[in-house]
C-alpha cells in the first residue's frame, strides 16, 4: 500500500476510534449505568483523549483512576 494511501486509512481509523471515544464520554454523563455495562469504557475514552489532544505527553495516569477521576466523583455521588 503507498504512503500516501497508509497515511489516509490510519487518519480516518483516528477519526472512527474518536467519534466512538466521544460517544461513550457523553453516554457516561448522560447515562453512567449504560457506560458501566461497557467494558473498559474509560480506556476507550482515555484513549481518544490521547489521540484526539495527544495526552500522551502528559504526566502518567492510570485509565482507571483517570475515569474514577473524570466521571465518578461527578456523576455517581
């Protein structure tokens, strides 16, 4: 496959993994239950962070207690 045609299936993957990252973090403030029967709903989330704002480059955080830190004090107290 030509580099060109590579860099056009790997962007619009990005943009696919992005649009599903956004879905679950809007359905987890709207409806938490329905994100909790999702499983690893905060990595897919935190993954879309990194791709969508580069988090990678940020401190290290666990997706586990990033989700906790995001959504559960929010939306579960």
């Amino acid at each position: 496959m030509p580099l060109q045609q590579t860099r056009a299936f790997r962007s619009a993957v990005e943009r696919e993994l992005i649009k599903i990252g956004e879905a679950i973090g809007v359905l987890g403030r709207v409806a938490p239950a329905v994100v909790d029967g999702i499983s690893h709903a905060y990595m897919i989330v935190g993954f879309r962070n990194v791709l969508a704002h580069d988090d990678a480059a940020a401190p290290p955080m666990s997706p586990r207690r990033w989700y906790h830190r995001q959504y559960s004090r929010r939306y579960h107290t």
